[in-house]
C-alpha cells in the first residue's frame, strides 16, 4: 500500500510532534505522532493500520489505480444517486436594491407563469419521480417570495404524487429574508417547506449599505425579525457575501446573532463567500467589486479569517469534503422562469449554455460545457483534485470567457488548506488520548 496522491500532511501547529493528515477523497482527518508518520511513509505499518488507513482513503495499492477511480468519481456518484434536485428560478424581481445585484440588467417583472410551472410538475413526475428517486427543490430568484401563488402551484402536486408512492419531497428557499414571516412559513411546512438560505452581508449598518429596499430604507432589522419568529419551524442557513472592505466586520455579525439568541443551537449552517464579479450586462455599473479569479490574494486572508470568527463562536459551517461542479452532476437541475433548463444559475441568460428545456428535454451538453475537462494528468496528480475536479466554471468564465477550461485554484489551496485544518483541529476536533484519531469525521 502507498500514500494516495490526494493526502495533505501539515503540522499540527498547537501540537508539538504531531502531524494533521486530510484525505481529500473521504474528507477524513487524523492526527498523527512523528513515529507513525514515518511508519506510513516507510511502508511500515501492520495489517490492522494499514486496513484502517485504506477506509479513510490515506493508503491506496497503487498511483495507477487511485487515478482510474478519480477518473470514474462522478460517473460513479452519478450512478448511485436516487435523488433528484432542481433549483427552480420562479422570478427575476425583487424588493431590494443590493449594490452588486448580479441579475443587473436582467433584473425586472419576469416572472413563471402558470402554465410553466404545471410543466415544470409534469417533467418530474414523468422523470424522476417515475424513477423512484426523492426530490428536493430549492426555489430561487429574484426573490423566490415575490412568488408564493407559484411556489403553491408547484409543491402542493409533487408532495401528493410523492407522498402516495412513499418517496421522499421537500423543498427550501434561498431568499433575501424580508417576507419570510411565521404565517407564510407554518403555511408553507405542511407542503414540504423544510430550510431557508437567507442573507445577511455583516453587521445592520454594512448590509443596509449593500441590501438596502428599492426605496432606500435598511433591510436588516426587518429580516432579523423574521429569522428568530421562524428559527424554531425550519432549518436556517446564513449566507453572506463579502468585499475586501467588509469581511473584517462579519464578527459584530456573528455577535449580534448570539445576543439576539440566534446562536449556533439555532441556526443549520453559516457559509460566506466573496462577491463574485460579473460578466457584461450582468452586474449594476456602479458597482466595481467582487472577485473575479479564486487567486486573489485577500481571499486567502478573508476565509480564514471569517471561518476562525465562526468556529471561535461554535457556529456551523461547512469542512473540506469531495466536491464537483453541478454542471456535472445528473442529478440536479436548474429551471429558468421561462422553462428553459442550465446547469448552473451563473450561466442564466449567457449565449450557448443553455441545456433543454421543459419543452424539449435536457439536451446534451458535455461538449458546449466541457465535461470532464479535469482529466488531464496535472489535475489527476493533484492532492485538492477531490476538492474542486476542475474549479468552478463560471469563474473559468470569468478568467478566459469559456467554460471548458478548468479554474485552477491549486495557489488558493496552498494558501488556506493548512491553516483551515489547523483550525479544525483547535475548534473541532477532539482526539482522545491515542495521538491517532481515524473516526473519519472532522465536523
């Protein structure tokens, strides 16, 4: 047995003499004294350790074999699902004025009609409900809430349909917060409603600034309002978007959260990602931030600084596991409010990446979106290739106006992985007295 290519060995800095392994494949994290890291390394390890260490994906029998299955991951994922998830755009409106609106001049009264949204329920029910496979929606916009009569429309079917043939349905929001009141949400539960994703882009006085309403005054007490009347009915994700000038307030956030007792017994998941930019007719004018390559180097500095902030507080938020971009999964989906189909909502309204559509079916895209442009052998020889199989794709749009190229973000990688684990390691990961700790969960 050999050490995978896709093992990362840092030093534990809180922990003299011990080493942090993190198999990106299984998302497993140990700690290691010296003397069992140069047992690995050596090929010295008995029959019991090197069984244990092969489950967590650190050893493997051979280099050319561990490729041929990163090779295979996401046609095998792929195969083995029995779920089916689409994000469903219901609306290109919305009741905010946010400064970086990434629908920029798409942004109006667009909205699913009536007619779309019943094929929209006859497509599922026809395809994946007809395999057998659960189903999750998320539904989005604009402001998915602007369209509630449709939201209706759409759960009220599929929930009977699956819950008549025993499969599971659910679906969640993703939604700027201000109309998600207790009435709606109890009236919502009972046809599947079961999480929110809601934003919050720092402390009142930074998200006012960025996420003010269309006629001037501050969102955020409204939506704080909203968030503790319906902590206790449905699974609350806190999302957020961040510049170089605003990541360092998110603690004032985080603080205000816990004294207005949305703690981290409250809330489901944190999760904070930079401001990307956007291509031409896209984002508002006047706005000129965001990121537009994963490289940038105050990246580094802001995600590990925001996820130190949250961890310190005991907050949920996501660890390194296996991960591909949607426009590779067979299992998801993204709906236009027109009908049309994409695989991710990045690419909405751009010329060539659409994928189907209600009326005609999915169409194949591996050429026009560059499937499995990761198979080459920098990637496949790559320790983070199980954390990104190519990066994201519209970032690789961004960077060389197509989305066939990867978007490498191995300089982002070196940069954070080390320190994100010691963090871990310091806020989350509690070994016993053995310096070995293989339970294979880090969260």
């Amino acid at each position: 047995m050999v050490l995978s290519r896709h093992v990362i060995i840092t030093p534990c800095p809180d922990r003299p003499g011990t080493s942090i392994l993190f198999s990106a494949k299984r998302g497993a994290l140990i700690l290691v004294d010296d003397e069992l890291l140069a047992a690995i390394g050596a090929g010295g390890l008995d029959a019991d350790e090197e069984q244990i260490l092969a489950e967590l994906g650190f050893l493997v029998p051979d280099h050319a074999s561990e490729q041929q299955e990163m090779r295979s991951f996401i046609d095998e994922s792929n195969r083995v699902s029995r779920s089916f998830s689409a994000l469903v755009i219901l609306n290109l409106s919305c009741n905010l004025a946010c400064s970086y609106c990434f629908e920029g001049n798409r942004r109006g009264a667009h909205f699913m009609d009536d007619g779309t949204a019943d094929r929209l329920v006859a497509y599922l029910i026809s395809g994946p409900v007809a395999e057998g496979r659960s189903l999750s929606l998320r539904f989005y916009g604009g402001e998915p809430l602007l369209s509630v009569p449709t939201i209706r429309r759409i759960a009220r079917p599929l929930k009977k349909v699956m819950d008549a043939r025993g499969l599971s349905f659910s679906f969640s929001l993703t939604t700027n917060g201000t109309l998600l009141t207790r009435e709606l949400v109890e009236e919502l539960i009972p046809l599947g409603l079961v999480g929110a994703t809601v934003t919050l882009d720092g402390p009142p006085d930074v998200h006012d600034a960025a996420r003010p309403f269309v006629g001037g005054e501050g969102s955020f007490s409204v939506i704080l309002a909203n968030l503790k009347a319906v902590a206790d009915l449905i699974a609350l994700e806190i999302g957020g978007n961040f510049t170089p000038e605003t990541y360092r307030e998110y603690p004032r956030l985080f603080d205000l959260l816990v004294a207005e007792g949305l703690g981290p017994e409250r809330l489901a998941l944190m999760r904070f990602n930079a401001v990307m930019s956007a291509g031409e007719n896209r984002a508002l004018p006047e706005f000129t931030g965001g990121c537009a390559s994963v490289n940038e180097p105050w990246l580094k500095d802001a995600t590990l600084f925001i996820r130190e902030e949250l961890l310190r507080r005991g907050f949920p938020a996501p660890g390194l596991s296996p991960h591909f971009c949607a426009i590779e999964a067979e299992d998801s989906l993204i709906v236009n409010h027109d009908g049309t189909f994409y695989r991710c909502p990045a690419f909405i309204g751009i010329e060539g990446l659409a994928a189907g559509s209600l009326n005609d079916g999915p169409s194949d895209h591996a050429a026009s979106h560059g499937l499995g442009g990761w198979k080459n052998e920098e990637c496949l020889s790559c320790a983070y290739l199980p954390l990104c199989f190519g990066g994201c794709r519209y970032y690789g749009y961004l960077e060389h106006g197509r989305i066939d190229r990867v978007s490498c973000g191995r300089d982002l990688f070196d940069a954070i992985v080390g320190p994100f684990l010691a963090l871990e390691v310091k806020y989350r990961h509690q070994p016993g007295e053995d310096s070995t700790d293989t339970d294979g969960d880090p969260d």
